[in-house]
C-alpha cells in the first residue's frame, strides 16, 4: 500500500469524466481484506475514507462526532447488505491537507487488527483523538509560538528524558498534548516546560493559574530553554522531530504513541515544509517552583484562565542544578 492517498484520489478523479454517479473506491491493502478503501463520490467529488465493518458488527451512531469540516456516516454495503460502512467525508476545502492526515492515521491505526469485532471502538477511539484536533488546532499548522513550545517540549524528551527511561515510558510522561496542567508527569514530580527567545528581556508565558501550582505533587519544576532563532545552522522543529522518531526505529509501541502525541499537539508532516525556522540552544535553565516563586496561583472566586508573563530573570534565585536535579524526580518509575 502507497502512503499517497493524494495522488490515489488524484488517479480517481480522472477516471471520474462520463460517470453518472455513486462511488467509486479502492482498496488500500492488496494482500489482505482490511475493510479499508479511498473513496470519491463522483456527484460532488467529495474524497472519502471508508471502512468496511464485518458483518453484523454494529457500530452505533451516538459514537460519531458531528464536525461540520469532515462528515461521518453509516451506510449499507449493496454487496454485502449484513456488513455496514463507515463513509468518512471532507465537507471543506480547507481541510484537504489534515484530511489527508486523518485518512493516514486511520489506516496505520486500522490495517493491523483487521476486520476484529473491536474497530468500532478502535475508530471511537481515533474520533475522540482527532475531534480535540479540530477544536484545538488550526487547519494551516502551528503558529510561530506553538513551534515554539513544542521544541522546547522535544528538546526536553530527547535531551533529559529519553536515555535515562525507557522509551515507551519517556513518552507516557510527556502529557502537554494531553492538555494536562504540567508539561512531564514524572515518579517524583512534575516539569513544565518553556521555551524563550535569548534576546532581552526574556520571558514566557504562563497559560493558567494552575500551571504553577504545587498543590498535590511531590514536587514542581519550571525548564526553560533559551534559544537562537537562526538564518542557519540551526536545528528545525522537523529535524528534531525526525531525530526522535529514529530513537524510536526499534520501539513500536514508544513511535506508534509518539506519532499519536504529535497530532494531539498540532504537528502534522503535511505542514513539515512550513516549519522552516531554524532554533539554536543558548542555555537551559531548571527552577525549583516553591515558596516565593514569581507566579498566579490563589486568584478570587470567580476569576479563571488566567494569563501572564514572568521575566526569566525574575526565576534566577529558584535555579537549581539541571542534571543533579533530575535524578530524583525521574526516580522510581513503575513501568
């Protein structure tokens, strides 16, 4: 199977002259029935991704996120009238790319388990991941800021997190795509991460009046890492990306979730090519989040999503020691 759907869609709508109408579908796995096709509905010329449920496996409607960008619908397969179909339809345009994204995502997820009873929960499953997508993210990729705050979320996994656990359990940790309250839930406590630039005044951003707060954990830390933005000679939030995902060539289960989280956080390789600039590591930073910290945590009743800004040189009296530091909260994790 080609991973090009774009020019699978491409090759059908050229043989789509002189039909009256339906569907026309191929099948994506040739060795095996998968019940996975490309579709494209020759009336309007809507591309689809179609999956074939076994029959009489049931897959009911209360399950179907209603998005007004892609449509989602049962339907009767005519050839086989017991098995049902999922029709999964771009409504708009602006979609095409993360169209083309979720389509892959669906089969890379659905092609390993077949036709088993369990692909109606499985797809459930890819809609709840994919529905906090489209609420979340926009269509055209990550802005500036977000490019941002990702590497400096990568930068901390592949750098602090990834040679001292295993890589399946240096995954689990990273929740920020999860939108947890902290960045990295670890065994002796939580890291939130920061990303600045290295000219004066630095500073960044904090998102919630709970970001800072210790209450509950064993213990809070604030990374920052500083760097260059660079014409060149720098290191691209896809290189970084690629760099990790060869961390995980021998780590199915530790890519396969990687690959999950990306999407969650925004990151779509349709948007690779955007992503062109280029980020140098000036210096990294580790602040002990305590008594006296600059930060919003007790707000009045009625006051919520609080945001703000903390001058980094506001934090240097909280810095603590980056290596020696992290030992114990990467401590005693129970894989």
């Amino acid at each position: 199977m080609s991973d090009d759907f774009e020019s699978l869609w491409t090759s059908m709508r050229s043989e789509a002259p002189g039909t009256k109408g339906g569907i026309l579908r191929r099948r994506l796995t040739a060795e095996r029935d998968d019940g996975l096709f490309l579709g494209l509905d020759l009336i309007n010329g809507q591309r689809l991704f179609i999956v074939e449920l076994a029959p009489h496996i049931q897959f009911k409607p209360r399950n179907i996120p209603n998005w007004r960008e892609i449509r989602i619908e049962l339907a009767t397969d005519v050839e086989s009238p017991d098995a049902i179909l999922v029709k999964i339809a771009l409504i708009s345009e602006r979609f095409t790319d993360v169209f083309t994204a979720f389509a892959n995502d669906l089969y890379k997820t659905l092609s390993p388990i077949g036709k088993r009873p369990d692909v109606p929960y499985v797809l459930s499953e890819r809609f709840e991941k994919w529905h906090r997508f489209f609420m979340t993210h926009s269509p055209e990729g990550l802005s500036h800021e977000e490019q941002l705050g990702l590497f400096g979320e990568l930068w901390f996994m592949l750098y602090h997190i990834l040679h001292r656990l295993p890589k399946l359990a240096a995954v689990k940790c990273w929740k920020g795509p999860e939108e947890k309250v902290h960045d990295f839930e670890l065994p002796g406590g939580s890291v939130e991460v920061k990303a600045t630039g290295s000219k004066e005044p630095r500073a960044f951003r904090i998102s919630s009046e709970h970001q800072l707060d210790t209450a509950g954990i064993p213990s809070l830390h604030l990374y920052v890492l500083s760097v260059a933005t660079k014409g060149s000679g720098g290191m691209t939030l896809p290189e970084l990306v690629s760099e990790l995902r060869a961390e995980f060539e021998t780590e199915q289960a530790g890519f396969d979730l990687f690959r999950q989280k990306l999407m969650e956080a925004g990151y779509l390789d349709i948007h690779a090519a955007e992503y062109t600039a280029q980020y140098e590591a000036v210096e990294e930073f580790l602040f002990r989040v305590e008594k006296g910290f600059p930060s919003v945590v007790e707000v009045p009743e009625g006051v919520s999503e609080v945001n703000y800004k903390i001058s980094l040189s506001a934090c240097l009296r909280f810095q603590v020691d980056l290596e020696t530091s992290l030992l114990p909260i990467l401590g005693g994790l129970q894989l």
